[in-house]
C-alpha cells in the first residue's frame, strides 16, 4: 500500500445502469467520503454511490 493509499483510506465508488463501477474519489475519512457520496446522490441521476473501505492487500 502507498503512503497515499494510507492517508486516504475510504473511497467513493459510482456504479452506472449497467453495473459498471468507477473511483470517484478517496477521502481520509468515512465521514468525509459519506458526505460526498451523499452530496453525488442528491443530483438525482441513475447511479449508486457507495462508500468503502480500501483492504490492507488491495493496490
């Protein structure tokens, strides 16, 4: 995991109709990425937007 990776654990993640899913962003906190999301979702669209957490093995 990168020094980046670890400072910004908590990722915003969209997934479209098709169940296609894209990084949206990543945030140093839960809160802080819950409140994106939240403010993404607001705008009415078709997509999810779901917080999660990046695994210590993941890159």
């Amino acid at each position: 995991m990168t020094e980046n990776e670890t400072a910004l654990p908590w990722l915003v993640i969209r997934q479209d109709e098709g169940g296609n899913r894209y990084r949206v962003g990543r945030y140093a906190t839960r809160a802080e990425a819950e409140r994106v999301a939240e403010r993404l979702d607001t705008r009415g669209n078709q997509r999810l937007y779901a917080v999660e957490r990046v695994s210590q093995g993941a890159s």
